[in-house]
C-alpha cells in the first residue's frame, strides 16, 4: 500500500492511498477557503447513562447536490475547487469539515447536566474517484486496499491519547440518511467506548473468561456448522445471517479466526474478508435489482495498546428492508423500549440471499 499526506488550504488533512506510487506534484483543495473551527461538545444524559454530542453547525452541510457541485468529485475547475485533487491515486480521506467529534474541542456550555469537550475525531473515506458507481461494484483488489485503509487510519487516529475507539462504516442510500451519493464512508473516532460497542465488548469479555474462548468465533462455528443461514465460507473469513438477527436481511461478515482489528489481518485473512465482503454485497444488489441501501458498520479493539483475545474484528449490516417493497422503521419498542420485534425469521432472508448467485470476478 501506498499513501501520501497533504494539507488543504483550510488546514484540514488528506491522505491519498493506492496499490500503486501515488505521483508527486498532487495540491490537496479545499471547498472552504478558511479554517473549520468546529467545536462540538457533549452532553450527559442521566437516564440514560451516555454521552449526547452537539454540533449544531452540521445543520449548513452538503445535502444531495446535483451532479455538477458533488463535493466529493475530483476537481476539474481550481477556481471551484472539492474536496480531491486530480492524479492517479485510488481512495482518499480527508477530515470532515463538519464534524460531530473534533480533538481541538474546547469550552462546551455550562447547563443543567453535565457536558464535556467532545474531543474525538471523524474523517471522509473516499473508495473511488468514480461518482457513479458503488462500493459493490469495486474489484476484490480495490475492496483489499480499504481494509488496509482502514486499518492504517485506525492506528493512526488511535495513537492520539484522547481516542478509545474508532468505527468506520458506510451508510448508502438516502433511505439510511445519505447526504453524499458518491462512494464513500466515514471514520468516527471517540474519547470513549460508545454505549454498542461496549456492551457487546462487555459481553465478549464474560464469555471469554468462562470459555477461554472468543464468542463472535464460537458463534461463527456454530453458524458454519448449522449451515441454514450461511451467505459465504471459506477458510478464513464467514458470512451469515445471526440467528438473533434484529433487522430484516442483517448479516455478519467477520475472519473465522480471532482478528482483534484490521491491523491484526494477514495478507490471506484480508483477501478472503474482500472477496466476503463483495459476496454480501453482490446478494443484496442482484436480489434487489436496484442499489440495495444499508448501514455497514466495523466493530474492532479499543485504541487502549491492550490486547483484546476477548473481542473479533467483524462487520454488521443493518439493511432498512422488511421485504421487497417494505421499509423497516423502528417503532414504539424498538425506540421507546428497546426490544427489537421481528415479523420474519433470519433462517427465511438467508435462504433468499443463500439462492441469489453472484460472480465475483473473471477469474475470481
């Protein structure tokens, strides 16, 4: 992998990253010609013990331009500059103009509860310099390069002692909330473990102390063993659909083996969660015939340098669909209790992803 840092003129980062040399000579643009100055910060909710963040300026983002002003595009025309430089590079990510979580955070409010500098950090991931296609779409070489990516942000951005835990994820399609249609994720980095992961972590941790082993791999061999709702196997990465499921057509992608974060992947482990990956998403496209929308979410280690032999490297897709031409939304007991109520079986949206057939690539 390769990658090259520079600074836009409004002092945010950009690092470019490819499978091959990144040519020289590359002036990273900026959109806004001034510093951000965001300052976020927290707020305690008491009821519910967690952190709330506020970032009231994130009310002036880009929402859904029109082809022609996409932020996200290389920049044609220095006089109307985005967010990427032109030149021979594959996926780039710059920090988010309009973040939720920003490390120079400072002063927040004094209220009724508590509240605190949000001092975390968020980043654009750019897959393609391509508009009109989608993370689906993309070779298993290109697919590779981002699970490096992502792994080369996670342990930059988790070297900051302010950072305990950092989350890439995509969401697509403006049913999930996209502001953006280019492809693309983000990163949030938090100075804290936030409320999902810690009590899945919390959960790892109890199982791995009573078994010596690790849950989520355990639960994947169980999976592998049934067999009912398997998307994708080989000998090192799976794809299911939990037989817990709480979304219509959600599934797991994870490394079959412990895998505390993308930093631990071997060469072998990250082409076999590529080619996973792309199988799930091709199922969800082809059955579907249409851009299938979705919250793709990775879950790794803390950033705390501590080993985590509790806890697995894995994916969860949260798809919106209860059926072909049906929205899930979530309702009274999901919101209001938060018990999740399914009306179809995980083992009957497996068996309809188990029978749409994808090829991967030539040759794959």
């Amino acid at each position: 992998m390769h990658s090259k840092e520079l600074t836009k003129p409004d002092g945010r980062h950009l690092t470019l990253y490819s499978n091959r040399p990144i040519p020289e000579g590359m002036v990273a643009p900026s959109p806004f010609p001034d510093p951000m100055n965001a300052n976020p910060h927290l707020r305690w909710h008491p009821l519910r013990g967690e952190w709330v963040t506020y970032a009231g300026f994130r009310q002036n983002r880009t929402f859904l331009p029109p082809p022609e002003y996409n932020p996200l595009a290389v920049t044609k025309d220095p006089a109307n500059p985005t967010e990427l430089p032109q030149g021979d590079y594959e996926i780039a990510v710059f920090d988010n103009r309009f973040p939720s979580l920003a490390l120079e955070s400072h002063d927040p409010p004094h209220l009724t509860v508590p509240t605190a500098p949000a001092n975390g950090h968020c980043e654009v991931v750019v897959f393609t310099q391509d508009p009109t296609t989608a993370l689906v779409h993309l070779p298993l070489s290109r697919i590779e390069l981002l699970l490096q990516v992502w792994g080369d942000r996670t342990r930059r951005i988790g070297a900051n002692a302010q950072i305990e835990y950092v989350l890439p994820f995509e969401n697509r399609g403006a049913e999930v909330g996209v502001t953006l249609h280019h492809p693309h994720g983000q990163i949030y980095a938090y100075p804290f473990v936030p409320q999902v992961p810690a009590r899945m972590l919390a959960q790892e941790r109890e199982y791995f102390l009573q078994h010596g082993t690790n849950l989520l791999c355990d639960m994947a061999k169980n999976e592998a063993a049934d067999g009912r709702r398997v998307l994708f196997q080989d000998e090192h990465a799976i794809a299911f659909v939990p037989a817990c499921a709480r979304y219509p057509y959600e599934v797991w992608v994870m490394p079959t083996e412990p895998c505390q974060d993308f930093a631990s992947l071997s060469d072998v482990q990250r082409a076999s969660l590529a080619r996973c990956l792309k199988t799930v998403l091709l199922k969800y496209e082809t059955m579907w015939n249409r851009p299938f929308p979705y919250l793709m979410a990775w879950y790794q280690a803390p950033t705390d340098g501590a080993a985590h032999p509790e806890t697995q490297l894995h994916a969860q897709f949260y798809p919106p669909y209860r059926s072909r031409d049906r929205l899930k939304y979530l309702a009274g007991t999901e919101l209001g209790a938060g018990m999740f109520a399914m009306d179809v079986l995980p083992e009957n949206t497996a068996a309809e992803l188990q029978a749409v057939q994808v090829t991967l690539e030539e040759g794959a």
